[in-house]
C-alpha cells in the first residue's frame, strides 16, 4: 500500500515562536514571561519540550514542560498562522533530527 510522507523541518527561532504563541495563548496572558529557549526532549510517543523562560526572581529563569501533544498543537498552530497548508487527512508527528525538529506527515493511499 502506497503512502506520501512530507517533512516539515523547523529552526530553533520557529519552535522558540511556535512555544510562545502556544503557551501565551494557553494562559491568555499577553504579559507572560518569553521563553528564552526550547530543549527538546525525545519521549516515547513523540518529542516534548522543556521550555525556559526568562522572568522575575533570584535565579532569573523559570521552567515547564509541554507535553507531546500540547507540543504539536503548538507546531500545527504555527504552521496555520504561516500559511503552511497542511492535509486534512494525514498522521501528523514530531519528531527530531538532531538538533533539529521535523514535523512528519504521513498521507495514506486513497
């Protein structure tokens, strides 16, 4: 059986953008702290992200995680406000190529 596979390869400044949009969007506070940095994490069923925000305090630097889930939510939302078209009927995943993250859409045979 016959399939499409399309990959969609993201800098560190559109994941940092995509994680932004996503977490601000999230906590419907536009006065949320930047994240300063994304560190990707390889799990079991996708990739998550360990995000670093710089903001108030002694240690200048506050943390979370974004789930694998929230994490593509994030990535599929940065593709729509780009204007990236994406299939409708397609197995949508993240995954990493070293450094690197790469959306993979898989697109059955008809």
């Amino acid at each position: 059986m016959a399939k499409e596979i399309r990959i969609i390869q993201f800098d560190q400044n559109e994941v940092l953008l995509g994680a932004q949009n996503f977490v601000t969007g999230r906590s419907r506070n536009p006065n949320a702290p930047p994240i300063a940095r994304v560190t990707l994490i390889a799990g079991n069923d996708g990739v998550m992200g360990e995000l670093h925000s710089a903001g108030p305090g002694a240690a200048g630097e506050n943390s979370g995680v974004i789930q694998e889930k929230d994490f593509l939510s994030a990535m599929l939302l940065f593709c729509k406000q780009k204007r990236i078209r994406l299939p409708m009927r397609a197995v949508k995943q993240l995954e990493m190529n070293g450094a690197s993250l790469m959306l993979s859409i898989t697109i059955p045979s008809r």
